[in-house]
C-alpha cells in the first residue's frame, strides 16, 4: 500500500477541471471519468483504478483528488507495479513507513471520523460483530488511526469475553490458518496488507500470538510503532523470558519514543546474555539516542534547527562528542563536571544539567556529589518520579559497595566489618524498596522488586504478600508465580506450591530458562511430598533439552541407578 503526492502538471491541467471529481469528503466513488484523460497513454485505465479506490487527495496527472492511501488489496499492486504507475500518473509512490505516521482522530477526514464515532456506537450496544466490522473497514482506510486500532482490540476482547458473535464459533484453527499465513508472507513486502490479514485472524481469535507478532512486525515495516506495542504488549504479558520478543518489544518502545523503557528491556535481556556484543552496541545506541534527544542535538535532523544552532563552535562540536561516547575517560568526565558545574551557576535550575551532572560524579566514584544533585532535583518540580528515586537508592547503593571494597582484608576486624555493612546494606536496599512500593502502590514493578528482596531475606510472609499483589502485573506474574511456588515450599505448603507452579508453567509457551526453573521448582515440590516418581518426570522434561541446566543431570543418572539396583 502506498500513498501519493503530486509533482508536477501540464498548465493544461492545471487549467482544466473535470467535471465530475471526487470530493475529499465523500465517500462515494466517482462514476463519470474526466473528458480530458481521453488520448493519454494508460491515463483512462489508471484513472479509473485510482477514483474507485481513493476519496480525498488530488493526483495532477489523472484526477488530482486522492485518498490518503490506496487500497493495495483490491488493487494487487506490486512494487514494480507502483513504479509504473508513478511514471504514469506523475506521482511519486512514498513508502508507507515515510507518509503514514499514526494518525489522532483529528487527523483525518470527517467521514473516518464519522466511522469511528458509528463503530463505538456499536460497542456501546454490545453489537461487537458490527462494531468490529465498521472499525476493521475504517483500518482498512487509514491503518494509521491508532484510535481505531486500539478500539478493535478492544472490541474483540469483550466479544470473547462476553460469548457473543458468531464468527469465532465458525473459524476455528483451521479455517483462520490460511489467513495467518498470508499475512506472515506478506508482513516484508506488503505490510498494511498483512495487518488486514492479521486483524482477520484475531477477530476470530484475538489470543493468537503467532497473529499478534505478525502483527507487529508488519506493523514496524509500516512504522507504526504504537500498533506494534498494542499487540507486543499481548504478546510479552505470556511470555516475557522470549528473547526474540522482548527485542521487538523494545525496538517499537524505542521507535515510539519510550526510550527508557526500550533500555530497561535490553538491559534486562543483557543480563541473560551479558557476552551478547550485539546486544551491547544496542544498549550503548539507546543510551547515545536519549542523550541526542534530550539535549536537543537531534532536532536538526527532521529540520527542526540547523547544524550550526546545535554545534556553535569547535568547542561546541568536541563536547558533543564527550558527551555521546557511553564509556568517558576520567579526563573528559573531569571536563564534563568542570562545564556543568558553570552551567549550574547560570541556571541552577535546570533539572537536565543536574541529572547530567550526577551521572558524571557517579562516573567518577564521586558517590556523595551525586546524591546531591539527585536531592536537589527531588526538591524541584520534577521530584515526583520514580525512576528518579530508584536512582537515588542505586548511587546509595553504590557509596555503600564502595566502602565495601575499600575495606583493608588484612584488619583484624576485616569479617566483622564486612558482615556489618552487608547487613545496613541489605536493610538500606529493602526499606527504600518498600518505600518506593508504599508510595507508588500501583506500580507493581516495584512490588515484584520488594518481593524478590524480601524472599532473599528469607522473610517469606512478607514476600507472598508483595508477590501476591505484583502477580497482577502481566508483566510479572509468571515470575510472580514462580516466586510464590518457593514461598508456598519453604512455609512446608507443598501441595500448594505445585498448584502454584503448574498454574505458572501453563501459562508459558515457550521452553525457555524461566519454564526450566519453574519445572524444576515443581519437581522439587512434588520430591518433598513423596511424589518421587512424579518429580523425576519434571527433571526428565529438563534433560531431554538441557542436560546441563541446574542438577537435572545428576538427579535423573541416580534416579535410574537405583531403578537398576
């Protein structure tokens, strides 16, 4: 699918005006083809393709008004075929990803506008079939009304939920797997034509994963990144331990502007492959790209500002470069605080300078400075933040390793001291998190966070309390329910443990190291029961694709030298 625009005319066209057009805001295709297309090479054919499918936006070679995209579908058109189109009508074909940006409701034509309005009066109604259908032939005008997207999703959940409609009892896995393999074959080369396909299937089955990544996909090849996210957040809320899905995740997070969160997900991912080098060039281009934007340097690239207003001098080009490099020698950062320190003193407050100013003292093991720029930016307007207070307890967190690794392992007291300042460490890191937990009750991150920190503590009530609550996270709760599995085992809850753990297996789909652990904890669970059979049957599950994983090995080889003796 793509979308056109007009170069340029003969002044005979320019001159002319058919006599019968279409309005921009009609949706009634034209019937009469204007007079003076006649004796143009191909210009009848094309002008009738193009007026039958388009409604608002003017071509100069042939009609001048065109819809805002084409219909590619109906047409059949291949990119070679685009091309020649383009050279016949004098439009240049624009890919989609450059020309389609997601679109707000008063973004396009009224008569979209009146569609949507008609397709929520039917979701009002709980006539889910009919809303899904007016909104699934508004996409199919404009893929890039996120409002409409959003609202079909919607839609076809309650269809579900509430038992109603009858297409989902007449496409069963059968008849919707044509569908999803089309739009698996056209996700790369036709992209909005592989997001009608995909809403197809999930109209029948809006739980079809293998339709939502496809989904996403195309809709990344479309560049529509909020798209994308409405459907990989589906996708990752039952299986966030898939790596393949965590990375399309943060790509469209970071395509859509939600850099920090893109970050985290790489950074989380980084953790179980910390040898990854693509991994880490990823991360450092993430880091490279918030610094851009933050400071303002990439403005000049979608022409916002020049070149020059974003690199005054030498000098201004040197520190940018300073500041974009993710590793700094001691030097550059010494540099680095020197120029934000005098900036301070000019606009004490500006809250960019003074994050930019903690980051470089943290740099430097300056642990204390940093703190104190992190509580002046507490006391600003912009102290309501939690990421701002969890980096608060991480640079605390860091001053107290710090005295951790300077302590002299020659002393005689060396143990003591140690066991004390791990011990107010641990007691710094779980109160802060339960103050962060207390304070923003609905962020159930934080939540699972205490929770982990609490079951490393081995204060295990306190631990099911918080992992109780953070399972509703969908984001967390397989995590959240295998953490507590071990609570359940390690209260002497066996019995509870499995249903805990078997609930946690079932909703993960792929074998990854997450479902390894949970297996495993559930055979350890059954083995404290008595189960010994069946907990050799969890741990068989393990060896047959990983024999290396944990002790399966051993447990399993003694489980059969017994049998032989």
């Amino acid at each position: 699918m793509h979308s056109f625009y007009p170069l340029s005319a003969p002044a005979r066209w320019q001159e002319s005006r058919p006599a019968s057009y279409p309005n921009p805001d009609s949706s009634r295709p034209l019937i009469r083809w204007p007079s003076w297309c006649e004796g143009e090479p191909g210009a009848n054919e094309t002008c009738k393709k193009l007026l039958t499918t388009v409604r608002s936006r003017w071509c100069m070679r042939t009609c001048r008004w065109m819809g805002p995209t084409l219909a590619s579908a109906s047409l059949g058109w291949r990119s070679a075929a685009n091309a020649e189109t383009s050279r016949e009508t004098g439009c240049r074909a624009v890919p989609p990803g450059r020309t389609m940006p997601e679109k707000a409701l008063n973004e396009v034509a009224p008569h979209c506008r009146e569609q949507f309005e008609k397709g929520m009066a039917a979701v009002k109604r709980q006539n889910f079939d009919y809303a899904i259908e007016i909104l699934g032939g508004l996409l199919q005008l404009e893929p890039a009304l996120y409002p409409a997207r959003e609202a079909l999703r919607v839609t076809q959940y309650k269809r579900i939920k509430e038992g109603r409609g009858f297409l989902s009892k007449m496409l069963g896995k059968a008849s919707v797997s044509p569908m999803l393999a089309r739009a698996q074959m056209l996700a790369r080369r036709k992209p909005h034509e592989a997001l009608v396909a995909a809403e197809q299937v999930l109209n029948a089955d809006p739980n079809n994963f293998s339709a939502h990544r496809v989904l996403a996909e195309a809709a990344m090849e479309a560049d529509l990144p909020r798209t994308a996210l409405l459907s990989l957040e589906i996708v990752f809320k039952q299986n966030s331990g898939d790596r393949k899905t965590a990375l399309l995740l943060a790509d469209a997070c970071a395509a859509a502007g939600q850099i920090g969160r893109a970050e985290k997900i790489y950074a989380d991912v980084l953790k179980a492959n910390p040898n990854d080098p693509d991994l880490q060039q990823a991360l450092k281009n993430l880091s490279a790209r918030r610094t851009m934007s933050e400071g303002g340097y990439d403005k000049f690239a979608n022409g916002e500002s020049s070149f020059r207003d974003a690199l005054r001098d030498k000098e201004g080009a040197r520190v940018l470069e300073q500041e974009g490099r993710v590793m700094r020698t001691e030097d550059t950062t010494r540099e680095a605080v020197a120029r934000l320190t005098a900036q301070l003193e000019t606009d004490p407050g500006n809250v960019q300078t003074l994050r930019s100013l903690a980051e470089s003292h943290a740099q430097l093991k300056e642990f204390r400075k940093a703190l104190d720029c992190l509580k002046r930016i507490k006391e600003s307007d912009a102290g309501a933040d939690p990421t701002l207070d969890k980096r608060i307890v991480e640079t605390t967190l860091q001053e107290m390793d710090q005295q951790i690794a300077e302590l002299d392992a020659d002393a005689v007291d060396f143990e003591d001291r140690q066991a004390r300042l791990l011990n107010e460490r641990q007691a710094v890191e779980l109160e802060a998190a339960r103050d962060l937990a207390d304070r923003y009750p609905t962020d159930l991150q934080l939540r699972f966070e205490l929770g982990q920190l609490l079951f490393k503590a081995g204060r295990i009530s306190d631990a099911i309390a918080a992992f109780q609550k953070s399972q509703n996270n969908p984001h967390r709760r397989v995590a959240s329910l295998g953490y507590l599995g071990q609570c359940f085992s390690r209260r002497g809850l066996h019995d509870v443990a499995v249903r805990t753990l078997e609930k946690a297996i079932g909703e993960k789909s792929s074998f990854d190291d997450e479902k390894k652990e949970l297996i495993f904890q559930l055979g350890l669970a059954l083995e404290a029961m008595g189960r010994k059979a069946d907990a050799i049957e969890q741990f068989k599950q393990i060896y047959e694709v990983d024999i290396g994983f944990r002790d399966v090995a051993a447990r399993v080889d003694a489980f059969y030298e017994d049998q032989l003796q």
